[in-house]
C-alpha cells in the first residue's frame, strides 16, 4: 500500500511537470523525507533545482517549485553518480557539498 501511495505521488508530479498552460497549479505537496530509490525516481523528473550532499549521507533535494526533500545515500557521492547518469533533465541542477 505504502509503495502504490509513493507510486501515484510520483505520478502525480510528472503529470503536474508535464501538463502545458498557463493556469497557476499548487504544487503536489511532498514528503520531507523519502527512502533512496524514490528520491532518485523524483530526482529524474526533471523538477530538481538543486541538490545538497552533507558528509553524513544526508541529500536535500530542492525543488523549482520551492519545495525540499530529505534522503539518505547509500554511499558518499552516489547523488552525483546519480545525476549524470540521469541526462538531459539533470543538466542544470546546482550541485552542493559541505
């Protein structure tokens, strides 16, 4: 249950990500803190501004739209492995570490 939750989530902001228009639209409202594998997915979305890595794994990654999510690395660096394996919609993102 809790995966389909996460699932329609993600769904959700590619849809939002994706719709064209001018109409304003809140932003689907994120969790502060994901598990690794979902903040990659969101990470791939294209929606990712900018990304801060601290020394004890802890990743913030922070949103166009003004929004921030935590996560946990399972390793140092694995964001930025993360990142340019992403591609095109990873190109722009502000990459940061303490």
């Amino acid at each position: 249950m809790k995966k389909l939750l996460w699932i329609l989530l993600l769904v959700s902001l590619v849809v939002t990500a994706c719709s064209a228009g001018t109409q304003q639209s809140t932003p689907t409202p994120l969790p502060e803190e994901v598990d690794w594998p979902t903040a990659v997915n969101l990470l791939k979305t294209g929606e990712v501004d900018q990304i801060f890595q601290l020394h004890n794994l802890t990743v913030t990654l922070y949103f166009k739209d003004g929004q921030q999510v935590k996560t946990i690395e399972p390793t140092i660096d694995a964001i930025f492995t993360e990142v340019q394996n992403c591609g095109a919609p990873c190109s722009n993102i502000i990459l940061a570490t303490e």
